[in-house]
C-alpha cells in the first residue's frame, strides 16, 4: 500500500490565489494614447526648461526634471533589489548594481564569452 502524496501547504496557498490574465493584449491605439498623455507633459517641462536656461539663464527647471528622473529611477531600482529605498544609500546600489552586472554567474558578466585566442 503506497501513502498518499501530500502536498506542500505552500503550494495550495499559491493554487489557491487568482491568476493574473496571460492572454490580455493592450491595443495598439491604446497603448500609444497612453504613451503619448504620459511624455507630453515631461516634453512641455523640458521645452519650457530649455527657454528658462536660454532666456533667462536659470537651469532651476531642468535640475527639479533631473533630480526627478534620478529618484524615479534609484526607486524602481531599489525595489527591484529588494531594499527599502529610504534606507538605501547610492552606493550601496551600485555595489548592487556591480555584483549583479560583473560578479554575478546569472548576471551579465555570465553572457559575455572571453575572446578565444
């Protein structure tokens, strides 16, 4: 007599869970409005940065965009190291950045064959 398989209580959790839809596609017209109402706004601020810095010497609008690009950007990347970004200085992101690039076997530096000689 052979004893029943049992499964581990993880996976009933996971099976139990929705799934997300796989086989939803974004329309093309709707993804490209979307595209378009998303840089528009960033496009006006840097027209509008680009006079201030020409016309009045003043490259305060262009830093804020930069800074902003900057924190949008060390936030992502963060969490997607899994660092609390509030607590996460630069430079521990990019020794993240270093190990995960260089250092890493499943990372870039992985992909890269030395040249044969």
């Amino acid at each position: 007599m052979t004893a029943p398989s049992q499964t581990p209580y993880g996976l009933l959790v996971l099976a139990a869970l929705p799934q997300p839809p796989v086989d939803m596609v974004m329309p093309e017209t709707a993804q490209a409005l979307f595209t378009l109402f998303i840089f528009a706004p960033l496009g006006f601020m840097l027209v509008v940065a680009v006079r201030m810095i020409v016309k009045d010497r003043d490259p305060l609008m262009l830093i804020c965009i930069a800074g902003g690009a900057v924190a949008m950007l060390f936030e992502a990347f963060a969490r997607s190291f899994f660092a609390d970004p509030a607590t996460l200085s630069a430079a521990e992101l990019i020794a993240m950045f270093h190990y995960y690039f260089v250092a890493n076997p499943q990372g870039i530096g992985f992909d890269v064959q030395p040249p044969k000689s």
